[in-house]
C-alpha cells in the first residue's frame, strides 16, 4: 500500500509527499514505483520535513502562535492543510533479479510504499555467511539476516563506536559465527577481559557458545573456574627489536646496543640482557655506557614479570595458536591482568608470527591454497595504528590482503588512526559515532560513498549499525544480533562440524 507520491527528483534525491500522522523515520528503506516501467527504486529516507498547503508562507508560524494560546487547543481546524515532505537518497534500481545504480528519474507523482520481502532478495547474492545480525529499516527490524563472507576478511575490517554503542556485542557474533563455520581463522587479543565470560553478571561471553571444538582460549589470568584455557606464555626467544619499539621508546644509542647485543648472543639475548650485570654487559659489548644499558636492563626486567614471557626458547604457546588458526579456529587471547606494555608486546609477536607464517606459505602454492582466510583483532586499534610504519598492524593493513591475513581494527576514535593504515579497511561497520571529526575520517575512507548517511549515524541506537563495503550495492543498515538471545536460538548439529566453504564473497 501506498505511503505517498513523488513531488520532486533528480538522480541524487527524491521527494515525497506523505500524510503528516505517517511515522516515517530517518534511515527507512521504501520503494518507488514507476508507473510506466516494470522494476523499481530502492531509496533511503535522509530527512523529514514539514509542510503545509497554504500559499501564505508564515501561516505555519502563525497558526503555531494561535495554538499556544489556547489552554485546550483543537488540532482539528489545521490538520486538512498538513502533511510532511520525505528527502531520500536513490540507492538504485530493482530489475527483476539484477540490481543497478540509479540513472534514471521515476515518474512524476510515481507511488512510494514501504518495502516487502521480496524486494530484498537481490540482496542475497552480495551478503555471506558470517551473520551478524537482521536488515534493519528505521528501527523496524527485518526477518532478513545480514553478514559477510570469510572472503572479505583479507580486505580488513574496522568497528568504530562510541562507548556503550554495542563494539563489543558486535565482536562476540562475529565470532560466534566465525565458530560456526569453522572456514576462518579469527584471532582476538582482548586486554579488557570481557569476551571470554561477558565481563558483567547478566552478559554471556564466548565461552558460552556452543561449538567447542572451533574455541580455544589462552590467557594471562587463573580461568580455571569457568571453563577449560590454556596457560598465555611466549618465549623470549620470539620477540625482536622491532617488537620492543612498538612498546617502548629508544635512543639510537640504546637500539644499536640491542642490535649488538642481539648479534653478539643470539637467540638468548634478552636472557642475557635481563640476567648479566651492568657491568658485565659493558664488558662484553664494549663501547656502550652503563647508563644506557641501565635503562634496558630497567625495562626488559618488566617483560618478565607476570610470566608471560618465558625465557625458555621452546616454551611458548604461539606455534599451537598459528597451526589452530589454520585449523579454523577462533583463538581469543586474555591479557586482561598484565599491563599495557606486557599485553601490548604480547599482541605484537604473535601476530607477527602469524603474519610472517602465512607469507612465508605463500611460496608454496599447493598448502597456501589449503589456507584459511585468517582475521586479527586489535582492540582501542588507534594505540597502534597512529603511525602507518611503525608496527606489525600497520604491515598487516598494508600488505596483509596477498596473503590470507586481515586486520580487525576495533576503536572509538578513527580520527586518531593514521590515514594511510585507515584507508586500507574495506569494510567498516559503524555504530553510533558523536564525534563529527571520527565521521568525517570515515566518510573519506570508506570506499563506497556514505555522506547520505550521516543523519542515520547520529541517530544510530546501541545495537544499530551500518556496514558500507565495495562487495555491497550500497551501505546496508543493520540491526546486530544480541549475543545472549541469538546464544538461546541456537540449533546445534549433532557431530558439530565445520560447514563447507562459502562460495559467495560478500
């Protein structure tokens, strides 16, 4: 049934007149029919506005001013002359099944109605199966569910938020699915510990899910009481200089001692650094002061103590995350107990080692192609993507794509992300953002054009979302899946198997 008539169009808007008692929201989806052709214009709802028919054009403020005078005003009298007018934005043109960009105009006075289920469904071909949550117009939600293929992944992936806006909700079904399916690697680094038990009372955490088979956990704290992990250590052996200057600042005095201590002891450098004597050390690298070496000792002797880092070179448990990942397994790593410097140095060598892993299979043709598509997240992602060389994560957005590694950048603040890095992520989903500057870095990254939508990210509720992508027709609003309601409705197979490969992309 009809809502309205087009009053006005070119190929970047069109107007509607619709009754002024029609809800009509801020991000609806409704279609146009054209009269004289046999598909239809799929169009956005950017801007409500109010009209009246009166060719006197201060006869709204007027009658306003008439009505506050009154103790009891009647509505009545006023109600024949109003009506609302909708600005909407075409996203484009339904043709049986194909779906075009929008280069031709409606009709004139061509008929707007809401939309039906059968006008989604050329939305399929462009949606996968890592399922995040329903179609959403306005804040109606769609039985139509929403999500990507494990495809996308090696294109990276950003969540920006403000808090409270539902990050980390979002997070916990894309692994849920990801689980699910048992076709991606997903490696999450968590320094907030809310991913494994939820973080508070009423809130379900992955350790909930039911496919135990695609779930491991390793962590820096005593999980023993809610479920099975493993013990998060790395050995000294695996970290390298450039893993110490994501954490900490040198001098070029201090870096070159490193890389002679390095060359002069091996693999056991860090060892010998943290136990040898200052004086010791000055013997054996001769040409250094000890205050220099003072200052190293001082912050190497931090990476040891949570035991996290093991100075044993084959105690660690970085090899086992990387064959689990190529297993298609969801890997989530706790550091919620160790300091910044300790959980940010711990997120760096492993993936890091994944990265290198994973480029170094490239050369073998035959196991690449057996390797799964392998997604790491980074959380408050701005603390290590400021700069665009200067860590392994800004690698990863650079070069990741060629071989099976995206990047899942997770952050209240892209303004804070360097440019360069932040332009590599082809799919954004974004949740309420306040800031107009955190907008704007987005809207001039995103690699479809999302400035129509900049109303409907101001109005975004928790749990409502909009994923722009290159693989979609257009930037699709969301609403996200509660995590604890889709936990109840899930139907496990009974041998719990990973399902076959999704042969769509997005």
């Amino acid at each position: 049934m009809g809502i309205g008539r087009v009053i006005g169009t070119n190929v970047m808007e069109t107007r509607f007149r619709i009754d002024f008692e029609e809800n009509l929201q801020v991000g609806e989806l409704l279609v146009v029919e054209s009269q004289n052709k046999e598909g239809k214009y799929l169009v956005r709802v950017m801007d409500i506005e109010h009209a009246a028919d009166k060719e006197d054009s201060s006869w709204m403020s007027r009658t306003a001013g008439m009505i506050m005078k009154k103790d009891n005003p009647d509505m009545s009298p006023y109600e024949q002359y109003l009506f609302c007018i909708g600005v909407s934005s075409p996203l484009g043109y339904i043709d049986e099944a194909s779906f075009k960009k929008t280069k031709t105009l409606p009709t004139h006075f061509s008929e707007v109605r809401y939309t039906q289920a059968d006008d989604y469904e050329f939305l399929k071909s462009y949606l996968g199966e890592i399922e995040i949550g329903n179609l959403r117009s306005g804040d109606k939600v769609l039985d139509f569910p929403v999500g990507i293929s494990e495809r996308a992944i090696p294109y990276h992936v950003g969540i920006f938020a403000t808090t409270g806006m539902g990050k980390s909700n979002l997070m916990k079904n894309l692994a849920l699915s990801c689980m699910s399916r048992g076709n991606c690697g997903f490696l999450i680094f968590d320094p907030h510990g809310e991913y494994f038990d939820g973080g508070e009372v009423s809130k379900k955490g992955l350790k909930d899910a039911p496919y135990k088979e695609s779930f491991a956990v390793y962590s820096s704290r005593d999980l023993s009481s809610s479920g099975g992990y493993s013990k998060l250590v790395i050995s000294s052996a695996e970290i390298e200089i450039s893993d110490l200057e994501a954490i900490y600042e040198f001098t070029e005095a201090q870096k070159e001692c490193l890389q002679t201590a390095q060359y002069k002891y091996k693999d056991d450098w860090l060892n010998k650094l943290d136990e040898l004597e200052v004086d010791e050390i000055v013997a054996n690298l001769p040409g250094y002061q000890s205050g220099t070496i003072s200052v190293i000792k001082r912050r190497l002797s931090n990476l040891f103590r949570l035991n996290l880092v093991s100075k044993d070179k084959n105690y660690s448990v970085t090899a086992r995350i990387i064959n689990q990942l190529h297993e298609g397994k969801t890997i989530l790593v706790d550091t919620s107990n160790a300091h910044e410097t300790e959980e940010l140095l711990i997120s760096t060598v492993i993936s890091r080692a994944v990265f290198e892993k994973n480029k170094a299979l490239y050369s073998d043709g035959e196991e690449f192609s057996k390797l799964p598509n392998t997604l790491i997240a980074i959380e408050e992602a701005q603390r290590v993507l400021k700069e665009a060389e200067d860590s392994v994560f800004a690698q990863i957005a650079r070069e990741g794509r060629k071989f099976k590694t995206g990047l899942c950048a997770v952050s209240q603040q892209p303004k804070l992300i360097a440019n360069e890095v932040i332009s590599q992520f082809n799919t954004l989903f974004i949740l309420g953002l306040s800031d107009k500057k955190d907008r704007e870095i987005l809207k001039n990254s995103a690699k479809q054009d999302i400035s129509q939508v900049d109303n409907e990210i101001q109005m975004l509720m928790p749990g409502e979302a909009i994923v722009a992508s290159p693989f979609t027709p257009f930037a699709v609003p969301v609403k996200v899946h509660l995590y604890e309601e889709r936990l109840k409705n899930i139907k496990v197979p009974e041998n719990n198997k990973p399902k076959a490969a999704d042969e769509g992309f997005f």
